[in-house]
C-alpha cells in the first residue's frame, strides 16, 4: 500500500512539473527583441512605409455603414505608452500593435494621432466618455467592459503568469503566495482576479506610467513577493530594464492575457474594419510582425538549456518510474506464479495424504490384526489365552478378530469319525 502512495504522489508532483514546463515552452512569443523608434504624431503616407507595405491578399467587403464612416473623414486619437513590445512611447513610437494599426489605416486611408501622456484608468475613462481619446490599441476583454465599448478581435496572446525573485522559495502554483505581497497595475484585470478570488494575498497596487515597469521594479527591489502579469510585457522589460533577479516561477491560473484593440462604443464601423482587415492579412504577414519583436529565448530562470535539462530529467524520471514498475510487476507476477503452483502442490500432496488415510482406516476397519506367540494345544487345537483359560480356535479368533467361522469337514476327519459315511461316498 505504502509503495502505491508514493508511486501516486510521485506521478501527480511530476504531471505537474511536466505541465508548468511545457505551459511556458509552449507560450513561446516570450522574450524581446529591438528597441528603435518613431516620431509621435504619424501621417498616413509615413504609416504605410513604416510599416513595411503589409499586403492583403483576401478581398476586404465593407458594409455600407462602414463605407459610410470613412466618407466622414474621421481623425482617429490613438493613446500609445509604454507597453513593449506592444508599443513604446518614451522617444518614438513603434511596436506590434503601431505595426498593425499603421497597416490597416493606411489601407483604408484613416487619419489618425497618437495621444501619450495618459496612464491607463484615466485612459478608461477618456474612452468611456469618448474625451480625447478615440481607441486604445491593447486591452482585455471583459464582460464588465462590453458595454462602454466596442472591440475588436483578440489580436495578441499571451499568458499570465507568475514572476519572483531569484532567490525566492520555490512555488508550484498560486496558493504559494497566500500571506505575500503580490505587485498588480492600477486598473489591470490581474488586479480584479486577485481580489476577488485571492483576498488572503496582499496586493501592492502600482499606479500612474509606465505599470508595468513599476510593478516589476516592485519586486526586484523587495518591495513586493511576486507580479502577476502579461509574459510578453514582462519578459522584454526583464530583458532592457535589468531587472536581472526577477525569474518566470509558474503559470498562474487566469485565463491568457489575449489583447483587442478598443474602440469608442459609437464607432462599431471602425471594430469591424479593422476586424476584416485583420482576416485578411495573410499568416506569414502577422508572423513577419510578431517575428520583428519577439524572439524564441528564454531567459531568468528558463533558459535553453534548463528546457533540454528539465526535459531530459522528466522523461528520465518518467522511464525510471516505468521501468520500476514494470519490474515490480513483473517480479509480483513470478512471486504469484510460483506460490500457485506451490499450492498446488501442496493441494495434491494433502489430497493424497487424505486418500491414503480414509484407505488405512477403510483397512483396519476390515482387519484387525494378530501378532505374538499363541499358545495351542498339540491335540485338541484350543487356544489359550493371557488369563490361561483355553478356547476352540473359533472362539478365540471370533473375539481378537473381526474375521467369522463357518463349520465343514475334511476328508481326513470324515473318514476318521464317519467311517460309514465315507466309505459310502468313495464307492459312489
């Protein structure tokens, strides 16, 4: 029973290092890569050339209430900060998401300015109420959100997980941060998440630019036990910012940190333009500009070859494990064999050892032996026995034995006492 436990234990602790692993192989889009820049305010000639002359190769049909909303000749207010690789706005503004936007304005030949300077909830806010601000290029969708405006379709992926430092105690999932400080951005879903589900976790909520960068200077600087937040995001400022003691610990257990671009909640036209837009772009498109940002590396705490380490020792340790295994059954199943057949041998030898007493007792049943000197007379035959008195040779037999007389005569006797008799028998 013991052994069974901890080949139990032993299979749940590696399925779930086996997981945490391959949930961050496979969230790839880690890592990143180049920081150059661009001017803030953007043209629609400088977008197309930015961006690299991305082509459509699906036709794109607009409804007529979209055609309609380009005949109005909107100028489109962009918020742009620093999220990277997303977008960055410290100097110039480039990134995944200008790439995008650049691309499918200039298609559709949409004016627009990028508006810096404004931190996220306020940015919330300026769209709800469609002040300043006409689109902000990244957020999660909610059902809290749907109704103060319109999305598009989720465009960038990524997962939540959960960073430390490195010399932190090592955690397997989220309820190692229970009692901890746990750094979140202002406004952030991770925040809400945590609140509501997590409340014994303490949160140290970072505010105004740059959250991200903030929530993980947090950490790196003791000030917070961990940040909940977006890979990619996290990774790149990891990477440039020098946060060099900050390490991926585990996947968290949110749901991905996918991104849409959102829009003001009167503009639907617009979701759906660029909604086509994005559809229509072929894969090798999307794929030239994720690959301008991101790079297939990983680093602070999983680096390439700590995946071909933790890989070889998980399926070494998986072979091992099955090797035991087998060989315990295999050993169980001999032990089983040959204490089946012992039985079986004992079986018949008990079998036998019965038959041949029920055969004894069936025996002595029938016979009832004599042994020793018995004392007869030479003349008569009688018999005498341990008290000294003498008995015909019927009697005594009758009496020491189960065996029985029948009374005849010999020739010798019948011619010695019925001389008469025989001699009529002999003439005839």
């Amino acid at each position: 029973m013991s052994i069974g436990i901890a080949n139990s234990m032993g299979r749940k602790h590696l399925k779930e290092q086996l997981m945490f692993r391959l949930n961050l192989i496979l969230s790839c889009m880690l890592l990143l890569l180049l920081f150059d820049g661009r001017q803030a305010v953007f043209s629609q000639e400088k977008a197309l050339s930015a961006a690299g002359k991305i082509s459509f190769v699906k036709e794109i049909i607009l409804s007529p209430e979209e055609k309609a909303w380009l005949s109005r000749n909107h100028t489109v207010r962009v918020r742009v900060s620093n999220l990277p690789p997303f977008m960055f706005a410290d100097d110039r503004i480039q990134g995944i998401s200008i790439d995008y936007l650049e691309s499918i304005f200039a298609l559709h030949n949409i004016r627009f300015q990028y508006v810096t300077g404004i931190s996220w909830p306020v940015a919330l806010e300026e769209l709800k109420n469609k002040r300043n601000i006409d689109m902000v290029l990244t957020i999660n969708r909610t059902p809290a959100r749907e109704p103060f405006y319109a999305f598009t379709q989720d465009y960038l992926f990524s997962p939540r997980v959960i960073f430390t430092r490195d010399d932190a105690d090592f955690i397997s999932n989220i309820d190692g941060l229970r009692k901890k400080v746990v750094s979140v951005e202002s406004g952030y879903v991770a925040k809400s998440l945590l609140e509501r589900q997590y409340p014994d976790i303490k949160l140290m909520v970072v505010s105004g630019e740059n959250l991200t960068e903030q929530a993980l200077s947090a950490l790196a600087t003791g000030q917070a036990d961990a940040y909940v937040g977006n890979l990619a995001v996290a990774s790149y400022l990891i990477r440039h910012k020098g946060f060099s003691n900050i390490k991926v610990a585990t996947s968290s257990p949110f749901p991905d940190h996918n991104q849409a671009m959102g829009i003001r909640n009167d503009w639907p036209e617009l979701a759906g333009i660029i909604n086509k837009s994005l559809n229509a772009m072929p894969p090798e498109q999307h794929a030239a500009i994720h690959n301008r940002w991101l790079s297939v590396r990983y680093e602070h705490g999983l680096q390439s070859g700590d995946v071909i380490k933790w890989v070889l020792v998980t399926v070494g340790t998986a072979i091992a494990i099955i090797l035991i295994i087998l060989y315990w059954n295999r050993r169980l199943s001999l032990e089983i064999k040959r204490r089946e057949k012992v039985e079986e041998e004992l079986s018949e030898t008990i079998v036998a050892r019965t038959l041949t007493t029920v055969e004894l007792q069936e025996a002595l049943k029938k016979v009832k032996a004599l042994s020793g000197l018995l004392p007869i007379c030479a003349d008569c035959k009688k018999i005498r026995d341990d008290s000294g008195y003498w008995h015909q040779v019927e009697v005594y037999f009758r009496e020491h034995s189960e065996a029985d007389f029948s009374h005849g005569i010999c020739p010798e006797c019948m011619e010695k006492h019925y001389p008469e008799i025989f001699s009529d028998k002999v003439e005839d």
